[in-house]
C-alpha cells in the first residue's frame, strides 16, 4: 500500500467520521428540542 493511498483512505475515512458525527449531533439536537418543545406544551397544559 503506497503513502498517497493511504494517506487518501485515511482522508476519506476522517470525512465520514466527521459527516456522521455531526449528522448524528444535529439530529440529537433536533429531538431534544422537539422533546423540550412538547414538554412546555406539556407544562401549559397543567
């Protein structure tokens, strides 16, 4: 395996790491607002 091969494999993997790690936190931090939002709604009802 040459340096530029796996220096791209490894740029390729550090890409996808990165993309899933912040798919992941703005869709946990989209559920925890809506969780927030229906709590309030929740309490407002009370």
């Amino acid at each position: 395996m040459s340096l530029s091969n796996y220096m791209s494999q490894s740029l390729y993997l550090f890409a996808v790491t990165n993309f899933t790690g912040s798919a992941y936190n703005s869709a946990k931090n989209w559920v925890s607002n809506k969780v927030n939002a229906v709590g309030k709604w929740l309490k407002s009802l009370w």
